[in-house]
C-alpha cells in the first residue's frame, strides 16, 4: 500500500510563493511517477504537474512558467514550488502516485492519493 501526506498549504497574498511538499510511505517511489493535482470550488480536480520517472516534467498551461515540480528519491518526497501565486490558483491541492510503474512521461493511472492540503491566494 502507498500512503501520501502532503502539507505546505495555506493563505498567501497574491504574487507570493508556497512550496508544498509530499511525503510517501510504501513500495516503490523511486518507480512511480508522480503528480499534483488541485480541486477550485465548483470544480473538478484537474493535473497541475506531474514528473514522471526519469525526471520528465509537465504542466498545466495556467502555471507554466510559475510552478515548479521535483521529487527527492532518498527522501522519498515530491515537491510544488508555486511562485508568482494568482487568485485562481486557489484550491485544495493533492498528490497522486501512479499505480502503474515506470512511466516516462506522466501518470497512466494516479491511483494514490493523499488528503490535500489547503492553498488560499487572496488578491
């Protein structure tokens, strides 16, 4: 079983920067691809950035540019580093782990998740 905690939520003026951090406890990391996801209010969950295996990124058009992803294998860790925040970047951010192993470029199938954490961009 993969467990996911993230933390590194909370209310910040617009233009400032977050770094979110997830910590992943079970088999594997090093072989999972792994992602961050967030959910606005009234909205669906959508892909902000994933990195795959080998360290292949990709992003959301909205936050190209201002976020960056990176993971730690030792410390079996992925990071969002979000700068230059927005309003609508507001919203419950989650991390997702892939269930399907070695993927090079984004995850097949998030199957992991961890409970959110709160990011909150006032303008």
């Amino acid at each position: 079983q993969v467990q996911l905690v993230e933390s590194g939520g909370g209310l910040v003026q617009a233009g400032g920067s977050l770094r979110l951090s997830c910590v992943v406890a079970g088999s594997l990391f090093s072989s999972r691809a792994m992602g961050w996801y967030r959910q606005a209010p009234g909205k669906e969950r959508e892909l902000v950035a994933a990195i795959a295996v080998g360290g292949i990124t990709n992003y959301a058009d909205s936050v190209k540019g201002r976020f960056t992803i990176s993971r730690d294998n030792a410390k079996r860790t992925v990071y969002l580093q979000m700068n230059s925040l927005k309003s609508e970047d507001t919203g419950v951010y989650y991390c997702a782990a892939d269930q399907v192993l070695w993927s090079d470029y984004g995850l097949k199938r998030p199957g992991f998740w961890g409970q959110g954490t709160q990011v909150t961009v006032s303008s």
